[in-house]
C-alpha cells in the first residue's frame, strides 16, 4: 500500500513539475492546463508565435491568463531591433489569439488588460482592428444591439479597462482608447457615445478626451485624422501604420475568420436575459469579409475601420443587416439594465 501511494504522488508530481494537469472547461470536457511557471518558460515563443500564444492561453486559469498576457506584452514591447509596424503586428496577433482563447467568464478582463498593457502606439492599431472587427455590434448577423443595449455593453467594458488602467501609467490616454474602440464598434450610434463612456473621467482627462483627443482621432470637424495629441502626453515611440501592422499580422496568423465576440462580452458582464437564441461561442462564426482570400493586400484593405458617421439614424444606418427588413424583424435581446456580479469583480 506505502509503495502504491508513494507511486501516485510521485506521479502527481511529475505531471505538475511538466506544468499541464487534466481538468475540465466550460463544457464539462476534459482538456490540458499549464500552470502559469511553466507558461513562463515560454513567453518569448508566445511573443514571437500566435499559434503558440493561443496554445498556452487555452491552458491556463483565468488568473494566470491576465498575469500572462501582461509578461507577453510586456515582452513584445521591450524586444530589441522591432521596427513599430512589427511590433504592433505582433501586439495585435498576440491580443488577439489570446482573447479568442479566454477562460469562461474571462473575456472582458483580457480585453481590459490589452489596454493597460499593450505600448500606446501600438493601441492605435488595436483600437482601430478590434473596433472594426471582433468587438463589432455588427459582426455576428444573428444578433442586433439595440443602441441602449451597446451602450450598456459598452460601459460595462470600460468599467473593467479603467479597473485594469488604474494607477498605471498614462491610464487617461489607455482609457480612451477603449473608448475610440467602442466608437469605432459602435457604427455612429449613439452619436453621443463617447461623451457617455468618458463621463467618469477625471475633469481634466475628460476635458483633453473631448476637446482634444477623441476629436483628432476620429478625423472630426473636417480635421486630418490623427493620435498625435494623445501620443503627445505619452512616452510613445513612433506610431505604426495601421495597413502594414495589419498586413505584417496576417502573414503570421494567415487568413482568419472574423470573430464576433461582443455577444460573449454582453452576456458576461450585463447578463444574459433576453438572449435565449444565443449561444455562448461566438468565435469562428462569420468569414472575414475579403473580396479574395488569397489575396493578403485585399484583405488589409477589408479590414480597414472607416470612421463612423454619425448622423446616420434610422433603417439606414449601417449596423441594421439588410436581413433584417420585410416581415422578419431583427434579434432584439432583452437586455436586463441591471449588471450582475461580474462588474464588480477586480
């Protein structure tokens, strides 16, 4: 029996000391984990590799998923000889494969802690490419957002970014890259969105946010579209071009599908009442739209965030699917207004 028992924990212990052990995840099925010692050992591969990054973010708990996405970025960041459209590539090739493999119940926290770990010129990418397309009100066709249920969405989002960004440096800017995402996803409604998702800021922040940087940002008033106000205030290094950082991206992630996650992130934080025709994956479920799949510059090109309009109102506007006319109404969720737990968790 002493030699049985002796065999099972020396066992045990070989199996952590590799650092994967068997669990379950959010459907009961029995998958590997790292711990988060020996996903260390490997954050140079992840920084460089989005394959790998992806491999190990799907391993780990929700904990060590924030604690690793922070040392990758961190990583990336400080890598010598990258030139700014190549290491923005690799900001958004890892930010991403890491959000397309977060923990149940983790989503929104590793959107959050992008924006409070990725450099600042780097997030002019990361805004533009996850406002156009993984946090999209648009991007799944199954569901339509009423603009009171984005913006519900939107805040609870911010909630957790100003959680991550708090004390750190150049939180105000951090922060409202956040906001120019959700702009962005937004498709111009609520035209006032911005105004909404800064109206906690600091009275000076939100003086800058309004006054100066989101308007720049967003090209409005007839202005040149640019973030220079906002790396202004930070120790930025040069700011990346977004085509290229896009393109850099895509040879090292190939073709992608296009993955409409702002489902996942609502039911989340808001709550999931109303959205009975939803399933809690939303990942892989509307192609990419490039005119040719081979075709790498004509998929930059697709992925381009066009500034929002925001006078657009009404059946017009361009995140109502064409679908969605005639005698088959859109997908409305219920959305309940009051927030549930997840909100208030650090």
């Amino acid at each position: 029996m002493k030699t049985l028992k002796y065999l099972m924990v020396a066992g045990l212990a070989a199996v952590m000391a590799a650092g994967v052990m068997a669990q379950t995840n959010g459907n009961g099925k029995a998958r590997e984990t790292m711990s988060l010692q020996a996903a260390l050992e490997q954050v140079s591969d992840a920084a460089q590799d989005p394959a790998k990054m992806a491999e190990i973010m799907s391993k780990l708990s929700a904990e060590d998923q924030l604690t690793f996405l922070a040392t990758v970025n961190t990583a990336i960041d400080t890598m010598p000889g990258v030139g700014a459209d190549e290491r923005a590539a690799m900001f958004l090739a890892a930010n991403r494969a890491a959000i397309q493999n977060a923990a149940p119940g983790n989503l929104t926290a590793l959107v959050a802690q992008t924006f409070a770990t990725v450099s600042p010129e780097a997030l002019t990418v990361i805004n533009e490419n996850f406002g156009a397309e993984l946090l999209n009100r648009a991007a799944d066709p199954a569901v339509t957002f009423t603009d009171a249920q984005f913006v519900e969405v939107s805040k609870a989002v911010m909630e957790k970014v100003q959680s991550a960004t708090a004390g750190g440096a150049d939180a105000a800017v951090r922060n409202t890259f956040a906001v120019l995402m959700l702009v962005k996803a937004s498709n111009g409604s609520p035209a006032d969105l911005s105004d909404t998702l800064t109206s906690n800021f600091a009275p000076e922040d939100q003086s800058k946010a309004r006054g100066e940087w989101i308007p720049a940002a967003l090209g409005a008033n007839n202005q040149v579209q640019t973030y220079d106000p906002m790396l202004g205030v930070t120790d930025a290094g040069d700011q990346p071009q977004y085509e290229e950082a896009v393109l850099v991206s895509l040879r090292a992630t190939g073709p992608q599908l296009t993955d409409a996650m702002l489902s996942d992130i609502a039911m989340e934080t808001v709550g999931s009442g109303g959205f009975t025709a939803m399933s809690s994956d939303f990942t892989d479920r509307v192609m990419a739209q490039f005119s040719d799949p081979l075709n790498t510059m004509s998929m930059v090109e697709s992925t381009r965030p066009v500034t929002p309009e925001f006078k657009i109102d009404g059946k017009d506007a361009p995140w109502a699917p064409t679908s969605n006319s005639g005698d088959n109404p859109p997908l409305t969720p219920d959305m309940p207004i009051e927030p549930t737990g997840y909100q208030n968790q650090n």
